[in-house]
C-alpha cells in the first residue's frame, strides 16, 4: 500500500509539471453521470412529470419547490459537483426538451430515477416488472447520441471527455428494489448479480473505449435500514435485526453485492492501467449514521415525510401523496421518503466520499488537482 501511495505522489508530482507546461484543463471540471434516483437530477421530471418525487414536499430544503430530484434537497452528485467547485449537473433530457444541448459540454446527467442496470425486457423474463425502462443502456445511447454530435462540431470532444469524471451508478440497486417488492427471495434475486454486475462492467469499459480516463462506481446504500423494508419484511423475530434496528439479511446481500462489484472493479483496474477506476464505498459512508443516530439529531429509523406507522412509511400513503406532510426539521433525519435519503444524510455521505476514507483510491487525491483529471494510477486493492 505504502508504494502505491508513492507511485501515486511521484505520477502526481510528474502531471503537475506536464499540466504547468501544457496549460491543460482544469480537472474533473465536467460530470457526467449515469445511475437512477441517487443521481437524476431532473430526467424524469421531464419524462413523467406526475411521478410522486416531483410533488411537495419533495425539494423543500435548498430549492424551495420540488426540483426534480427524489429527496427534501440536494444529492451525493450536487454535493461533489460543489466540491469541485463547479455548478450542478443538468439533466440531459432536459437540455434537449429546451434547444440547451450545447451546455452538454459543461457536463450532463443521464441518470433517471427508477432506471435498473439492466434492461426492461431482461426483468420481465424473470417476472420483475420494473417501473420504466432507461436502463443503463439507453442512458449509454444517449451519451453516445450526445458526444457524436459534440464531435462533429468544432469543440475537442476527445480533451472533454478526458478530462471529465464519469459517474456510473448508483445503478443496480432498483434490479434488486423491483425484486425486493414482489417479495422475491434472496437466492433468486442472487441469481442474477452476475447479469447486473456485466451490465455496469460493460458500461465502464464502453465509456473507456470512448475516451473517458476518470471513473466514479458508487456500490448500494444499506437497503436493510429503509424504512420501506423495515415496513414490507417486518419480523417479530429480534434476530433478523442488527443492533441499529436494521434488517440484518438485506443489508448482509447489499454487502455481498458490493463486495462483488469491487472485485469487478479490480478486475477493470487490471485491464485498463490508464484509467483511474474510483470505487465509492456508499454503504460504508452511510454506516455512521446507523450507528450513532445522534449525529444528525433525531434518534432512530422513522423517516422524515411519511403518514404513520412505526417508520413513519404507510404503503397507503407515501410522500408526494396529497395530504402527507414532512417532519419540521429534514436535517435531522436520515430517510426521507423510506427509500430515498435526506440531503443531510447525503451530504454527510459525500463528506464521507471526498474527505473520509469512503472512496478507493481517494477521490480527492484524483480530483482535487489543478492539472488533469487525475493521475493514470496502478491501484489495486
Ligand atoms: C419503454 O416502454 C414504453 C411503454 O412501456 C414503450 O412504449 C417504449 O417503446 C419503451 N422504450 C424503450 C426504449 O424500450
Ligand atoms: C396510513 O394511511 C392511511 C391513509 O391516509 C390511514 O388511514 C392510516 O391510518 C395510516 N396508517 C397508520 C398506521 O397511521
Ligand atoms: C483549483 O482551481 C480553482 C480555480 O482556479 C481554485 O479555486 C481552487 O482552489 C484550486 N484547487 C486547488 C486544490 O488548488
């Protein structure tokens, strides 16, 4: 480990001198993003407008007015476009719906809440009804539809793409959600990992094939402690619970997932010594909250918006339903809506990612240099 921080430092050391000579961008000044209600910051606004997540109260905190993302406020990705000092990444359905597609250069967000890694018709084959279908192949294409236009304009797509940080996923998770809803059991949906695991993997080394050097792969948040699924999978059995309340089988699958998403990863680094492939560890950023729920304010799992129950999540009546109200203070509440977090929580998450040991190898490391997007590491874990 000690060499490769080394090796890392000397690389870095070597790109300062190239990026003074070379005036070369700045880094990790573009985003693009692909994933599903974690990062859409507005496509399925557009898509489907009635969808419950662009009702108040969602986007009380920060905007005001619902603002087209599955929470009170801002995301994980808003949280790390602010840290990089440039402005939130639009959606790219609607710079398209408003003639603003030039502005793509400035980045994009493909990412469309309720979208799966794999795609709709895979699902229906093994009876999962998925609620729409932009999975990550469709995202993909509109990319690819993106930067064939960029190109054969006059701007330098290749120096774009580059110098940009690509974030792919949280994707994968609502495979397992759709599953999880019609009470598929934990075999079956194990099953097909695998398939879910190739989809991102195909996606990483299409976007590396296309030019893109910087790789952000977020893993799954800890499914077990939503209040959704306290709710759905209650047990009287004390022993399906972890000791912060959590359900103890869901979270050990998130585990086991994220464990396999990394050794695919490993496998990428191996493959393609010339990208920085960055494992975001969201589950593990997340932990901390479970476990000393002091740190935002309000003790326990009940979320913030929600109409009763012992989590505050009735199936009858979910947030962004007419009539259900938030709680006075989001800030100090973990869950949201019982499957989405607050903005408190993911801000604390992306604190985690940029200054905690939550991304491997450390984002900050990667991004935070004013000469490229990064150093072409050896990173292996
Ligand atoms: C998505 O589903 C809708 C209706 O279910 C269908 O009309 C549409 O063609 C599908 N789109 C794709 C890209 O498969
Ligand atoms: C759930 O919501 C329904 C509809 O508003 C309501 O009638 C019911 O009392 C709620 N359940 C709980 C446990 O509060
Ligand atoms: C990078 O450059 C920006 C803009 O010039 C500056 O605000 C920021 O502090 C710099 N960051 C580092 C880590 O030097």
């Amino acid at each position: 480990m000690g060499s490769v921080a080394d090796d890392g430092r000397i690389a870095m050391a070597v790109l300062v001198m190239i990026g003074s000579l070379t005036g070369m961008a700045y880094p990790c000044t573009t985003i693009f993003s692909f994933g599903d209600s974690l990062a859409d910051t507005g496509n399925l606004n557009v898509i489907s407008p009635s969808n419950y997540c662009f009702s108040p109260p969602y986007g009380q905190t920060f905007f005001h007015h619902p603002s087209g993302r599955c929470s009170d406020g801002r995301l994980i990705i808003d949280f790390i476009a602010e840290s990089l000092g440039i402005p939130a990444v639009k959606p790219y359905l609607g710079m398209k719906k408003f003639g603003d597609l030039n502005s793509a250069v400035k980045g994009a967000n493909f990412a469309v809440a309720g979208s799966t890694a794999l795609d709709f018709s895979f699902l229906q084959e093994r009876g999962i009804h998925a609620e729409n279908n932009y999975s990550l192949t469709v995202q993909l294409n509109w990319f690819r539809e993106f930067l064939h236009a960029l190109c054969s304009s006059s701007h330098n797509c290749h120096e774009v793409v580059a110098n940009s940080l690509f974030l792919v996923g949280e994707i994968g998770g609502n495979d397992f959600n759709y599953a999880l809803f019609q009470q598929k059991s934990i075999p079956e949906i194990k099953t097909f990992v695998p398939y879910v695991l190739n989809a991102i993997v195909s996606a990483v080394n299409e976007l590396i094939d296309l030019g893109a050097r910087t790789l952000m792969i977020p893993g799954d948040l800890p499914l077990g402690c939503s209040a959704r699924y306290l709710t759905i999978y209650g047990s009287m059995d004390k022993n399906e619970y972890d000791q912060n309340g959590c359900l103890k089988w869901l979270n050990e699958f998130v585990e086991y997932y994220n464990q396999k998403l990394q050794s695919e990863i490993n496998r990428l680094r191996r493959l393609h010594p010339y990208a920085n492939l960055i494992y975001a560890d969201y589950y593990n950023a997340a932990l901390p909250l479970y476990n000393d729920p002091t740190i935002l304010g309000f003790p326990g799992l009940k979320i913030c918006c929600g109409n009763g129950g012992p989590y505050n999540y009735n199936t009858s009546a979910v947030c962004g339903d007419p009539g259900v109200i938030a709680c006075d203070n989001p800030s100090q509440y973990i869950g949201w809506d019982g499957l989405h977090l607050t903005e408190a929580a993911y801000k604390f998450i992306t604190d985690g990612l940029i200054n905690g040991p939550y991304s491997h190898p450390q984002f900050k490391t990667l991004c935070f240099m004013n000469v490229s997007c990064g150093y072409f590491n050896t990173y292996i874990d």
